[in-house]
C-alpha cells in the first residue's frame, strides 16, 4: 500500500519490519499527517528516508488554483500520482474554511445536470488522496496560528459518489478524524450521496456521527429518474425511508439537497408537494440554484426564484434556506473545471 494510506497501526508494523524502532512511527505518523515526503522527514537518519522514499508515496499535488475575486473562494485542480486530475474548492466562512473534495476521478451516476459524470469514472481514489487534498491546500496556505487548521471543516462534495467507493470513504473518515493524526470533528464532516439505500444504512453504522447529505433534486420518481439515474434502483420513497433511519438512528437531521432547476422542479407547486414529501422528518433542505453546464441543456433560476421557495418551505414547516453561490466565477460547478483543463490538454 503506498504510504500516504496507512493509519497508524500499519505504520507501527511496516517500520517494525524495516527493522527499526518503535518512536520512528510516531514520527513518520506525524510527518503524514502533515502530507511531507520522506526527503522531508528531517528528524529521520538518511537511510530510513532512502528506505521510505522506494516505497509508493500516493500523494496529491496542487496543478493549479483559481481565486474567486468576489468571496475569496479557491478553487484547486489536483494531480495525482497517475497524472489523473480531480478538483475541490476552498469556501471561507465565518466559523471556518470548508474544503469540497472528490471521491473518484469523475462520477458513474450519470446525473444529468452535472459536468463530473458525463464521462464516466475514471476510478476510486484512495483514502490517502482524499486526506491528500487536504494536506496539499494547508501545505499551500498553512495556518495561521499554530495548533489551528486551515481547513476546519469537510464535505465530500466535489467529484464522485462517496458512496460508490464505500471502502475508501469509510476508511479515509476514520483516519481523517483519528484524535492522535489530523483529529478533524465528525461533526464538521458532510458527506453527500445521490440515494444508494443499502449503503446509507451501512454508512449510518460505521459513520453515525457524520452529516448525511442526500441529493433529491425532485419530489416525485418521474422527475427524479429522469434527472438521477439512481432513482431507477432506489426510488424516492425508499430514499426519503433511509434518510428518517439516519435521522433516528443517530438523532441528527439530514441536509437534502435540491438544485433548482427552471421549468423542471421549481416551481411553487413543486414546494409545496416537496414539503408533504418531508414531513416528520428531521431534516434541513439546502437549495442550490443550478449552476448550469453547457453541454447539459438545463437552466437554473434567479436568486429571487430559489428566496421565494425557500421561504414557502419555510412557512410550511419545513427548514430550507438557499446555499450561498460561491465561486461562480471560477467554475464551481462541479467538473467543470477539470473538463475545461482536460480539453485543453488533450486539444
Ligand atoms: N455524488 C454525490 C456528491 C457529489 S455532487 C451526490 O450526488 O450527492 C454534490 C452536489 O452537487 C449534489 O447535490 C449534486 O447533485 C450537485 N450538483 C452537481 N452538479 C450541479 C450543478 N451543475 N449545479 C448545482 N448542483 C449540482
């Protein structure tokens, strides 16, 4: 396994077979917790780092970054290892930074207003690319006080389905949140799925004290299979049954996110038959006004249009306020940039 995977367990065991002794591993721990190289473990005897340094590393690297003149948003493009490329974003608010970041290189579910998907997935990434993204933004933009974080809070958001690469995501959850490495809160982590059923109630056991965020975009199966391809396996209603699961199992409400869409889900009628659909539930719905993708055909709507559904929800009972667009101009949709970059270099 390449390095930057390992949790500290197999850490201990790797340097126990290279023979040496047991405070290395605290220090090599430490040094991937911080996303350095081997050359750059300093307090490391040479032959130790020559050692580390013929093993795979699995790490992230910035290619490029774009800063939103408007809100101080980042938007990253990352190189993998295999020359791959994925994005995430870097929003500042009041309590803290969020950094978005992918889960695969592009996307199997074939949404069909989102740029990641359109083709394919390339493949999962590992729980050592998904920490490395952090790693790279805070060895890019360090703290600044010490014993703080620039990146204070998470949301597996960018490209990919979380949790079509459940292995990796669960794993790099509990390495991410491990009180002796990087000891980032559960709580200041969404992760957010288009509605795989079986696996959101397996995700409710091994991650109980993660945001559940679930994509419904629709308040009925017609337009929701025609939008999520999902829908066809797992239909609204199943969906909106697994989110009350998580809600009760675990006491915390779950965000539904739901992208306006004009002429399509928009509607105030649609408000109102999205609020009988949520009701009893623990639940907060996120509006996103679409952040249209040429290729895909589809319109958003104004500011205006997403405050009057909102506040419709809202008199119904049901809690909704509309995301703050950020980066817009920097292509924060998702994939978009990585597609741009992508035709630029193959032409
Ligand atoms: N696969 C996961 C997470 C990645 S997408 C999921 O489906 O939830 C994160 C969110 O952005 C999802 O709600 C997704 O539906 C939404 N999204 C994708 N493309 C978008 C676009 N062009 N405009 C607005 N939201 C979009």
């Amino acid at each position: 396994m390449p390095l930057a995977d390992l949790n500290k367990q197999e850490i201990e065991k790797l340097l126990s077979d290279l023979g040496e002794p047991k405070y290395r591993a605290a220090q090599v721990w430490g040094w991937l917790n911080r996303g350095a190289r081997p050359d750059e473990m300093t307090n490391l005897p040479a032959s130790l780092r020559e050692k580390l340094s013929s093993i795979p590393y699995g790490g992230v690297t910035i290619e490029q970054k774009f800063f939103s003149e408007k809100d101080g948003t980042v938007k990253y493009l990352f190189r993998l290892e295999d020359e791959n490329l994925v994005e995430g974003v870097l929003m500042r608010y009041h309590y803290g930074n969020t950094l978005c970041i992918s889960t695969q290189v592009g996307c199997n579910m074939g949404c069909k207003f989102c740029a990641s998907t359109l083709e394919g997935c390339v493949r999962d990434l590992t729980i050592g690319e998904m920490l490395g993204q952090i790693l790279a933004v805070e060895r890019d933009e360090p703290p600044k006080e010490t014993g703080h974080r620039t990146v204070t809070n998470i949301v597996l958001m960018g490209s990919g389905e979380p949790l079509d690469n459940y292995d990796n995501v669960v794993g790099f959850l509990h390495r991410v949140t491990a009180a002796d490495g990087p000891n980032i809160s559960p709580r200041n982590i969404s992760v957010s799925t288009c509605g795989i059923v079986p696996k959101i109630d397996s995700f409710i056991e091994d991650a109980p004290h993660v945001t559940l965020s679930i994509s419904l975009h629709a308040h009925d199966d017609e337009t929701r299979s025609s939008l999520m391809p999902i829908n066809k396996a797992y239909p609204i209603d199943s969906v909106i049954a697994a989110a009350k699961r998580y809600a009760q199992k675990t006491g915390r409400r779950v965000v539904f996110e739901y992208a306006l869409i004009g002429g399509v889900n928009a509607s105030i009628a649609d408000a109102d038959a999205l609020s009988e659909k949520l009701r009893g539930i623990l639940c907060h719905v996120n509006l996103i006004p679409l952040n249209p993708v040429p290729e895909r055909g589809l319109d958003g709507v104004s500011r205006a249009e997403a405050e009057r559904f909102a506040a419709r929800l809202n008199e119904r009972n049901i809690s909704a306020t509309v995301r703050r667009e950020m980066g817009t101009d920097i292509e924060g949709a998702c994939g978009q940039l990585r597609r741009r970059i992508l035709h630029e270099i193959r032409g």
